[in-house]
C-alpha cells in the first residue's frame, strides 16, 4: 500500500519543463528567421545558390513548426511558452518570406498584406480569447499552411519561367484558403467567447 508521504507532491504533478524539445524547435525556428532572410538577401533572388540556400533554409524552419507540435501533443509537453511562441515564430517565418518575396517583385503585394492581416489577427484572435481556452488549428488551416508553404517554396526555388508562373496559382488558392479559413476563426472564437460568458 503506498503511503501518502511517498506520493509526490501535488505542485510537481503535471508539470511540464520550460527546456524541452518542442520549445528547443520553437526557439531555433526564430534563430532560423534572419539566417534564412540573409539567404534572400544575398540572393537577391537572382543568385541560384543563395536561392537554394535560402529555400532550404526556410523548408528546414518550416519543419521545426511540424515537429515541435507533434512532439507536444505526443509527449505531453505543451506550454504557456511554446502557445504563445509558436504561433509567433510561425508568422515571423511566413511574413519575413511574403514581405521579400514582394520587395524583390516576385510577389504581388496586396497578396502579402492580405495573408499578413490574417495571420496577426488570428493571432491576436487567439490571445484574446485563450483565458477560455485554446483554438486548436483546423483541417483548413493545416491546408492553409501546406498551401503557403508549397507556394514560398515554388517561388524561392529557382525554377524556369514556364514552371515559376504556376507558384501564383498556388499562392491563388493559398491565399483563399486562408481568407475562409480566417473567417472561420473569428466565428469559433465568438462561439467560445459566448459559451465561457
């Protein structure tokens, strides 16, 4: 029979570690920000190696974002760090590509602020409301994010012309997705703000 003096105490039951693997991804994903924008930046979006490097780059820091997440959920290593960095880290990755791949005239840019004003809202969204709970990420923002990411990374990698024109379908259909799905999360917020009121 376990005695009560042997139990642990109740402070460090469910405790989760600040130092762990998720928050290590996490961390390195916003160390991998400016190192991929230096890539672009030495490019400038003409130079094929500097280009390579810098789609690279961003495809290894996208990775992070799919890894730390899976590695919360499965090891039970979930944050009040890692809620707010993570999606932080995510959108300065995602903006620091839109913005120069605009800058450099590769992307439109009512394209960038249009996914921009998306993401920090959803952001913002989600801190407003995360009292009440968390808003976990749909199956449309998953796509949402595949399609961004596939879009970037057509775009970074230097293709041929007749190849490169396709990333603006992609980056279309990318950016309605990401239009719905925005609206989207603006109703579940409500809804959770209304059930906890």
């Amino acid at each position: 029979m376990t005695k009560a003096t042997d139990r642990p105490p109740a402070a460090s039951i469910g405790r989760v570690p600040l130092v762990n693997a998720a928050n290590a991804l996490t961390a390195l994903r916003f160390v991998l920000v400016p190192v991929f924008v230096g890539t672009v930046v030495a490019s400038g979006m003409t130079h094929f190696g500097w280009r390579v490097a810098a789609c690279l780059t961003f495809v290894f820091a996208s990775a992070t974002d799919l890894a730390d997440g899976w590695i919360a959920r499965r090891f039970k290593l979930v944050t009040s760090f890692g809620k707010v960095a993570d999606p932080i880290a995510d959108k300065a990755l995602t903006g620091a590509a839109l913005v120069l791949l605009s800058w450099y005239d590769r992307l439109p840019w009512w394209i960038t602020v249009v996914i921009l004003v998306r993401e920090f809202g959803v952001t913002a969204i989600r801190f407003w409301v995360i009292r009440y709970g968390v808003i976990a990420a749909s199956r449309g923002g998953k796509i949402k994010t595949a399609l961004q990411i596939v879009a970037i990374v057509w775009y970074l990698w230097p293709l041929p012309d007749v190849l490169a024109d396709v990333g603006l379908w992609i980056m279309g259909v990318a950016v309605l997705v990401t239009a719905v799905t925005g609206f989207d999360y603006v109703v579940r917020a409500l809804r959770l703000r209304r059930r906890a009121g």
